[in-house]
C-alpha cells in the first residue's frame, strides 16, 4: 500500500465510522473490507458516505459515477480498497494528489 492510499484509507475510516455511528464494527477497516458483508452498510449509509465524500473532495472524486460504472453485483462486493483507488486515481488526475 502506498502513502497515499494509507492516508486515504485512514480519511475514509472516518467518514465511515461516522456514517455508522453507533452500529460501526469493532474490526479493523482494510483494502479488503467490503462495504455491505463486513461493514454492513445500507444504501442510506452509502448515500451519506457520497455526501461526506462530496464535503471532503468535491467534484474531484465523483462516488455516483464511480458506482454507475459497476454492475449490480460488483456494487455489493464493493470493496473499501476499490474506492480508495478511485479516490487516489481521481485526485492524482486532477493534480490534487499531493495533499
């Protein structure tokens, strides 16, 4: 894992901690951590998620596009690690990727 992804991972963590609140899991958040199965997230908590993201990123890091773009499945299989990339990708491509 590079620095960034790291950090981005870490931002991330947060924003879903906080998204869950309450009914955050005491495991750790990992590349390797789904969204539904280990987090158990719901599609209002994605919607949130998106929300912070949108706060925190802008329109640099588009998380409806990012999803649009994977099927059905995929999207319940998401893994955290998968939007780390996006995020990552999205901010390198838009200069931003020294934070």
């Amino acid at each position: 894992m590079t620095t960034a992804q790291a950090s981005t991972l870490a931002e991330l963590t947060e924003m879903i901690n906080a998204v869950l609140g309450d009914f955050a899991t005491d495991q750790a958040v990992t590349m390797d951590t789904t969204f539904r199965d280990d987090l158990g997230m719901e599609s209002i908590d994605v919607v949130s998620l998106a929300g912070r993201l949108q706060a925190r990123y802008g329109d640099t890091v588009n998380f409806a596009h990012f999803v649009a773009r994977l099927d059905l499945e995929t999207v319940g299989e998401l893994r955290v690690g998968q939007l780390v990339e996006h995020i990552d990708t999205s901010l390198a491509a838009a200069g931003a990727g020294d934070r």
